[in-house]
C-alpha cells in the first residue's frame, strides 16, 4: 500500500520526481505514525465495511477509525460491537481466500469507550484481530491513561500480534491552563514507558472548543482560535521536542460539501499548511472528499527536498546557499526539519520542481466524490 497508487503512470511520471514508497502495518512504527495521512472516521455500526474496503470504494483511503464512542448513541453499543465483529471477520475471510492481500489493507483502528471494551472485542475477533492495526483512546488522561496502555499491552502479548494506540487528548485538565502543564508532564512520563506501543497523540480540537463555546467556520482555521492555539503550542513544546520520539495529529476538520469544488477546500488546505507548520502531521476527517486534498497537502516539493538533502549531506555544521540560490540553509538547526522532510519525501514523494499540490489536485481524473478535477 502507498499513497497515490490510484494514479496512472503517465500521472505519476508527469507530477513526481520521486513516487512515494509502499509500507504497511508491519513497516516501521515511525513510518506508520508519519503516513497515516487523513483518518477517515466513520460510527462502527456502517453497514458493508468489509465490501467497501476490498472494492476501494473510497479512492486514495490509507487509514480508518471505527468509532464507537461519540458517534454512536449508547444504546447501539452491542450493536456496533457485533458489527465490527463480522465486518473485520469477513475481511479476514476475504483475505485468507486471496481475495484481498493483507498488505493492501488500510489501517484499521477501533475507537473504543473503555479498556474493558477493548478485551471483548479482543475476545470477539479472535485471529481476525491481526488486521486491527489498533485502538484510539479517547478523552484520555493521566486519570484513566494507565489502563487502557495496560490492556493494550497484554493484548499484544496474549495475540502476539502488534497493537498500537492513539490517545485523544480533549479533556479539560489539558485545555485549562492551571492544570495543563502538570498534566502534559505526567503524560509524557506514561507515554515513555508504553513508548514502543504509542503510535500517535491526536488532538480533540472540537472538544477544546466546545468547552469556551467556540467554533471556527469553514474559511477559518483552529489557529484562528487563540486558546486553542495556545494549548497546541504547549503540546508541541511537551511531546515534540528532542528526544521524545512522538508524532503529533492535526484536528479534525468538520466541514464538508456533498458536490465540493477546489474553492470549498480553501479552510482545510490552509489549515493542514498550518498543522504542518505548527508541529503536526496527519489529520482526522469525517468525509471521504477530504481524503485526497488533505494527502496532497503531504506531498514534498522538489524545493524542499533539495534543500533537505543538502543539509543532510553536509552534517557537521555551517551554513550554505540552497540549491534555488533563494534562502540559508544551516546545518545543525535546520538538521531536524531536513530529517523530518526526508522521512515525509519517501511516504508522500517529492513533486517536481514545476509542480504544487495544487497541481497534483488540478490533474486527477475520474476520482469519486471530486467534482472540481479535470484531466
């Protein structure tokens, strides 16, 4: 699986100098965590999950959360259990007939209530549980934080399988500001010792917001919102510098069009510059339409990968004029940014030098759901 493979040759020829590279959830965790790309969340009760999967229905899809927390009234739980059950156990029978290869899979994950939801699911899917890349913890806290990781750790013993987890950080002991920093701390401290099974944090911006009453509108962006962004600020200085090894979510982006046009994309494009620019990589959404606009934001310009590459080659310090002759490009501070962008090049290739995302977006044809591209 790779991002992008829906493309012709001819395409791929035209818009990359560098085509991205095939993973899958046996890859790298670094890998994995940095090429999730957009996470399309859907409730767990969705009928023909298994069948929308092996047809492609939604082109360009990498990664999907089945939800059974907001999404879903609680009296449809055993409902929504049941469905996940037979759906990821017809998947398994799908590929264990050759129909689908295992390596095609998108990533799947299962957004829970609790860890004891966590074990009857387990118990459910049985083997079928291998194609669960794993479980997204949410409104989690240094409170309740422990037992899930506990779970998810004896899961991953129990079914010798690996089992990742993606904690939601939305609870007010994060976004007020008089218990924040206490608990950013305690929770970096947990994600140290479950390092090895923390995959990425994601960020509840909607839930942040409600909590002041707030919302930002579809030409705006959460960093128009100044105690949000305040708060991001604080996760990025926690969990983003040197030497923790985590990877930071972009919020969920809530707006969507049933006919969209290249113009109805302008909030959400900025924003994922803007997650990017921040710290952030990766994006929720809750709409199959944003699934190649928010991807084609990941893709690396040729720029910005010569400019990678130098930096890299040249290591051990100094400052050098960039291969476009139009900026400095130092060495040692800008050494993490340079690995960073490699590591995006492979996952999301590099464009040429004479193309943008915007092209990349302009030029898809015969993509579902998309009316604003032409051939």
């Amino acid at each position: 699986m790779r991002h992008f493979q829906y493309l012709s040759q001819e395409l791929e020829q035209r818009l990359f100098y560098q085509l991205p590279q095939s993973f899958s959830k046996n890859s790298d965790k670094a890998w994995i965590a940095h090429g999730l790309g957009a996470a399309l969340y859907m409730p767990a009760t969705r009928a023909r999950i298994a069948q929308d999967i092996v047809t492609k229905k939604h082109r360009g899809l990498m990664t999907m959360i089945l939800c059974l927390e907001d999404s879903i009234e609680d009296e449809r739980v055993p409902e929504a259990e049941h469905n996940i059950i037979q759906e990821l156990t017809t998947l398994a029978r799908y590929v264990a007939n050759g129909v689908l290869e295992e390596e095609a899979l998108p990533f799947l994950f299962i957004r829970v209530r609790n860890e004891e939801q966590m074990e009857r699911l387990a118990r459910g899917l049985d083997q079928s549980l291998r194609l669960v890349t794993g479980f997204v913890f949410p409104k989690f806290t240094s409170e309740n934080g422990p037992r899930y990781l506990a779970v998810l750790a004896q899961l991953n013993g129990r079914y010798r399988t690996m089992l990742y987890g993606m904690p939601i950080l939305e609870s007010p002991v994060i976004m007020y500001k008089e218990s924040r920093l206490n608990e950013l701390q305690a929770l970096l401290k947990l994600f140290l010792l479950y390092e090895e099974w923390i995959l990425n944090i994601r960020i509840g911006a909607t839930d942040f917001s409600g909590l002041f009453g707030l919302r930002r509108r579809p030409d705006e962006t959460i960093y128009d919102v100044g105690v949000i962004a305040d708060c991001f600020a604080d996760l990025v200085n926690t969990f983003r510098r040197e030497p923790y090894p985590f990877v930071l979510s972009g919020p969920v982006w809530e707006y969507f069009e049933s006919q969209p046009s290249l113009q109805s994309f302008t909030g959400l494009l900025k924003e994922v510059r803007l997650d990017q620019l921040n710290g952030f990589i990766g994006k929720t959404i809750i709409h199959p339409t944003h699934i190649i606009p928010v991807q084609a934001m990941y893709t690396v310009s040729h720029e910005e990968y010569c400019d990678a590459k130098s930096i890299l080659e040249r290591g051990a310090g100094g400052v050098m004029k960039s291969t476009y002759s139009n900026k400095m490009n130092e060495a040692k501070p800008h050494y993490a940014w340079a690995k960073n962008v490699m590591q995006q090049s492979k996952i999301y290739g590099v464009l040429r030098h004479d193309k943008t995302s915007i092209d990349l977006l302009s030029h898809y044809k015969e993509v579902p759901h998309l009316g604003f591209y032409r051939s």
